[in-house]
C-alpha cells in the first residue's frame, strides 16, 4: 500500500513540475516576442523619423542635404544596430530559460529515478520478510552453521 501511495506521489510531483516548466517557458516566450515586438517598433519609428527629416532637411537647405543625409544614415544604422542588440538580448534570455527549466527537468528526473530505486528496495525488503516469516527465506545464518542443510528434506 504505501509504495503504491508512494508512486502516485511520485507521479503527481512530476505532473506538477512539468506544468510548471511549460507555463514557464512559454510565459518566457510571450515577453522574449514582446521584446522582438518592442524593439521592431522602435527601429520603426526611428527608421520613418530619420526619412522624415532626410526630406525636411533637403527641401530647405540643398547646400547642407549631404551632411543631413550622412547624419540621418547614422542615425538610421544606429537604430536598426539597438534594434537587434535587443532582440539578441531577448533571445539569450529565452534560451537561457528554457536552459534552466531543462536542468530543472533533468533534475526532477534523477530524483524520481532515486525514489523508484528507493521504492523497489522497500519492496524487495518486504518481499524477503513474508518469506522469512512463511519459513520460505534464505537464512544467511542457518547456511553458516549448517551448509548441507535444505529446509525442503523436511
């Protein structure tokens, strides 16, 4: 009865884990595509600022639209460069995560692996005592005094 109690624990402790590890990954999921989300916006607008001046800046002074331009292209770099440095960012988080919560899996493993262990050598004790309590058991000591002796001659 109990090592039946104790492999519904078992199970139900690693039903529990492995919920946990998928809402995890996926909550981190939805905020790593936040973040892409966030950092596509930003590059955007910056992106349609940059032309917006370009053009402002080239009707008004045709002499100074090179210097402008060769400003709004940096600027322009600039933004696309931050974009992707955050979404990289994002995305190591999110692998590192799900890293995490694969370690966490890997060691909900193990410990289930002990506690079968643990429960088949309660089994296997138990097994030996009905034995030994029927007359059915090895004695390690009754083949120490008496090494001819058979309990089934009787």
């Amino acid at each position: 009865m109990a090592s039946h109690d104790q492999s519904y624990k078992i199970g139900e402790t690693k039903g529990r884990t492995e919920e946990k590890t998928n809402q995890m990954l996926a909550n981190l999921g939805e905020k790593a595509q936040a973040a892409k989300d966030k950092a596509h916006q930003t590059a955007q607008a910056a992106k349609e600022k940059t032309q917006e001046g370009v053009g402002a800046t080239t009707g008004v002074a045709s002499g100074m639209g090179q210097s402008l331009k060769e400003s709004a292209q940096a600027a322009k770099d600039k933004a696309q460069q931050s974009a992707l440095a955050a979404k990289d960012r994002a995305s190591q988080m999110g692998q590192s995560t799900k890293e995490s919560a694969q370690a966490g899996k890997d060691n909900t493993g193990g410990f289930l692996q002990q506690a079968g262990e643990k429960v088949k050598g309660v089994a296997q004790g138990a097994t030996e005592a009905v034995k030994n309590t029927l007359g059915i058991g090895h004695n390690d000591e009754d083949k120490e005094h008496y090494p001819n002796h058979n309990p089934r001659d009787y």
